[in-house]
C-alpha cells in the first residue's frame, strides 16, 4: 500500500453507483491519475466539482488503483461557476488536457501554469474573455515544446500544419496567406493583442488543427459550446 499526497484539478467526474465517484486529475507529481471516491458526511459535493484546484491524499494498492482518503480545495472559485462563458472556457481547457498530455507525464511548470490559469480565468472580467482560450492554447502549445518555427517571411508565405513551419509553396496541408499573416502575428508578436483584431473563430480551429497533427488531439465535445459563446462576444 503507497500513501500519495499532491495538488491537483479536476478534469472528469463519473458516478458509478451512489455517493460513490471516479474522478481523473491533473496532477502536480504523478500527471494525469484516476482515483475512487465515497462523497461522506465532511465532504461537501461543492470539493469534487470540474475543474477545481485541490489537495488530495491518495492511498494506492498493491494493484495501483487509487482511493482518495482526503480532498481539500487550495482555491474557491467566485465567477467560474456562476459565468457561463467562464465555465465553457473552464470546461474547454480541461478537455484539451485529459485528449493532450500523456497519463504519466509529469510537468510541474506546466501544472502551475495551468493552475494559475484558471485563477486568471476565474478573475478576469468580460473584456479579457474572448481570446482567453486562444492565449491559454498559444502557451500551452509553447510549454509543451511544440511551438512551430518562426520562418514567416515574403518568400515563405504559408503556413503548413504538419511541418509546423512556412513554407514557399501551398499544398493540401498549409493555410491561406492571410491565416497564415494572422498565425504568425498571434503566436510570435510581442504584443499580438495590441494592434491586431483576430479573427477569433478562424485561429480557434486552426490552432485546434495544428493540435491533432502535433498532440493526437480528438474531437473536442466542448467546440460547438466554445463557438457559441464567441459568438456572444459580438451581440
């Protein structure tokens, strides 16, 4: 029997018979774990929420299946559940890590990052929401180490999503030259946001593209739901 202690968030929750939950974490020192847990009197349902930021004290078997003795919140959401953008980005981000990163690949820079994430998310106000996910997706794909190259130039106009560089010719796999223009402006410009309208919509699912060459990434179950509430942004 190992006792495991470690923060962690919330991706999935599934109730397999009742007060009884299986949830799947992100976490700080094992990745991405999966873990039984008995909802009891001294815990509240409000602890086991998606995607909640916790401490959790884990006992694991000698077959390695996990039972949570503890679960503590390190942070109490204020706007994420009760902000139905918030939430749908909230939800978006947990899908792209439980479809990107890899069950036992630990990062601790990259758990941090994505804990302070979804602080920043939970304190950011409706101007600083639209592109949120694609800032968020922008450094997720840089910590990942899977940043394309920096070669835009006149003579390499477009980009191609399999290479993940410019390139001088088009072909099934490259972008348009102006989706490439705004590729390049968004990820490599010191301050893309500053003089540059995006077009939201359009380097969503490009950079969800480039995510299915590069990370195996699926089809996203929140997409339609993220769409939606883009396009609220401009009633």
């Amino acid at each position: 029997m190992k006792f495991i202690q470690t923060n962690a968030i919330i991706l999935q929750k599934t109730q397999v018979r009742d007060f009884k939950y299986i949830l799947k974490f992100y976490s700080e020192s094992l990745g991405l774990i999966s873990a039984d847990i008995e909802v009891q009197q001294y815990l509240q349902p409000a602890h086991i929420q998606i995607p909640n930021i916790c401490y959790i004290h884990i006992i694991q078997n000698k077959y390695k299946k996990n039972t949570i003795k503890e679960i503590k919140p390190l942070y109490i959401y204020q706007t994420i559940f009760s902000n139905y953008q918030k939430n749908i980005i909230a939800q978006f981000i947990t899908e792209i890590i439980i479809k990107t990163i890899k069950d036992e690949y630990t990062d601790p820079k990259l758990f941090k990052w994505i804990q302070e994430s979804l602080v920043l998310l939970d304190q950011s106000d409706h101007v600083t929401l639209e592109i949120f996910h694609l800032n968020f997706l922008k450094k997720y794909i840089e910590l990942s180490g899977l940043m394309p190259l920096n070669n835009y130039s006149a003579s390499n106009p477009y980009f191609n999503l399999v290479d993940g560089r410019y390139t001088s010719t088009p072909s099934n796999h490259t972008l348009s030259a102006e989706d490439s223009k705004n590729l390049h402006v968004f990820l490599f410009s010191n301050n893309p946001n500053a003089n540059h309208t995006f077009p939201v919509l359009n380097l969503t699912h490009i950079l969800i593209d480039y995510m299915k060459y590069h990370y195996g990434l699926q089809e996203l179950q929140t997409l339609v739901f993220l769409k939606e509430s883009i396009l609220e942004f401009k009633l």
